[in-house]
C-alpha cells in the first residue's frame, strides 16, 4: 500500500525510496544482469543501435552530444505497451528482452500506484489521469558508468538535469546519484539500499501540480570502487499528448504558471538544449509578473 498526504519538502521535492513496492528482487535482479551484459559485449554489438535519430524507438550511444552526458554509455528504449516496443529491443544477449521485459512491466505497474498516490495528494483524486497513465510514456535509460579513480576526486558521469516525465523510478547498482534541492547549494548522495528502489519528480509533475511540487535536479558521479549501472524509467502520458496545469490548481491566488507541452514538444527542444543546460520546465514557465 502506497500512501503520500501531499507534503512535498520545504521545496516542493518529492525525492524517496521506496522498499515495500512490490516489484520483484528477481525482476530487479534480472534487469540489472540483462543491463551488464548488455553493456559488456563487444562495441559492434552495441553500436548497431546507435542513432542520431531521437525520435528512434531505441538508441545507444557513448558520447557526450546530449550536453549532459560526460562519461557514460547508455542504451534509450521504450517500454510501455510491452507488445509495442519489445521487437525493437537487443536479441544480444538472448535473455535481455525477458528480463527487462519481466522488471519494465513490473515497474510500470509501481508508477500507476505511485502516480495516484501523488495526485490524490495533490487533491486531484486517486485515479486522475490514470487511465492515460496506464497506456502512457515509459521511457527507459539504462545508463553505464566506468569506474571513477580515487586520486581526481568527485567525476561526473552525467551532468546536472532534471528529467522529462512525472515520475522517474531509479534502480543502480552502487551509488552515484546525487540530488540537489534546489536553493541549497551542495549534492546529497542517494545510498544504493539493496532491495529499494528511488523515486523523484519529473518536469512534467511540476506542470500538473502548477509548481506545487518541483522536478528534482539530479546527476551522477562515477563510482571510485566498480563500474556502475543505473537504469532509470520515466512515466509519462502518451507521447502527443499535451499535459497543462491542473484546472483544479489554477486560481485566482495562484494563476496558471506554465504553458503546455507533450513529450513530442521536449524532444524538438532536446537538440537546442546542448550549449548551456535549461531544466525543459523553466521553457514552460509563463510570464506572471
Ligand atoms: O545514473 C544515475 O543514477 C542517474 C541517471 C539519470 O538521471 C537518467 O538516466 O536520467
Ligand atoms: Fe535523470
């Protein structure tokens, strides 16, 4: 049972770990197996999903073009509806597509219960866009680190962002997240708690909730003691669909703060995003002074 009283921090941060969430050890466990053998197989492997295209159903990549990636491999792909996305998925190694299928589902469950959770909090009801949830966006990076060495201090593997979506559901080997609440001005590490999972906000929950709750600025650091792997899932609505502020948390007192957009509208800004980094969400913000 998920409960949240929609208290967000003195920020309007939700930033926690969940450990009774029902998602399988074995489907964990099986997700980040998939994930290091995936990333351990020769480059040619690999590099056969390598594209520009990022719009493509699945994309990897081991360059820093994005802007934020500074020393890291990932591997992009879509996951919900199952049925849709899988056939794109690697067939290297052979049991990829069962294990991150079987922890995909499982986690994309966990978002739809931590999503009304959130929204019943917010006053909107527990099953406010949840129908729109269940068919929605789950974008899943799997991301690997190399190991980080001792002597050069803090190395920053991916760069300070927040990301795209309402929800992000973290799975990481060993630590190396580090979150920023964001008038304060140093990074809190997240302990890689075996058997829990992390859950921060995304941009699109700051827009919903009309800045009551605020999308977590997060980066990762390389790990001085192994290489790493995280793989993080983002929950969203359907791709062409636009998400706007909450009617129910627009009013005189607090006017509507940002304009809407869908995750078609993030990918035409991601290629613009490159030189100086913006939280998607600070685009969106309107004018109301
Ligand atoms: O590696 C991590 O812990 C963070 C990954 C992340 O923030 C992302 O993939 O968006
Ligand atoms: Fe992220």
């Amino acid at each position: 049972m998920l409960r949240y009283d929609g208290n967000a921090d003195r920020h309007g941060i939700i930033n926690l770990q969940v450990v009774n969430h029902g998602v399988s050890k074995s489907a964990m466990s099986g997700a980040l197996e998939a994930a290091w053998e995936f990333f351990d197989m020769p480059s040619e492997h690999k590099e056969v999903f390598a594209s520009d295209d990022i719009r493509g159903p699945i994309r990897y990549d081991t360059s820093a073009r994005d802007g934020i990636s500074k020393s890291r491999s990932f591997l992009k792909h879509y996951a919900n509806p199952l049925q849709d996305w899988i056939n794109f998925w690697p067939t290297q190694p052979p049991t990829y597509r069962k294990k991150m299928g079987m922890y995909a589902v499982e986690i994309q469950r966990l978002s739809v219960q931590l999503m009304g959770a959130i929204v019943q909090g917010l006053g909107l009801g527990p099953v406010y866009l949840q129908e729109k949830l269940e068919t929605g966006l789950q974008f899943m990076a799997l991301n690997h680190y190399p190991q980080g060495s001792s002597q050069a201090g803090d190395t920053v593997g991916l760069a300070p962002h927040s990301d795209y979506g309402f929800i992000t559901i973290l799975l990481q080997s060993s630590p190396g997240l580090e979150v920023m609440h964001h008038d304060d001005d140093h990074w809190t590490p997240v302990p890689a708690i075996p058997g829990a999972l992390h859950v921060h906000i995304g941009d699109h929950l700051e827009v919903l909730s009309n800045g009551r709750l605020r999308s977590l600025l997060h980066r990762a650091i390389l790990n001085t003691d192994e290489a790493r792997i995280s793989i993080a899932s983002l929950h969203g609505v359907a791709i062409d669909e636009k998400v706007d502020c909450a009617e129910e948390l627009v009013d005189e007192n607090r006017p509507k703060m940002y304009r809407e957009s869908s995750f078609h509208d993030f990918l035409d800004f991601l290629p613009t995003n490159v030189e100086t980094y913006r939280r998607f969400v600070e685009t969106l913000k309107i004018d109301t002074a």
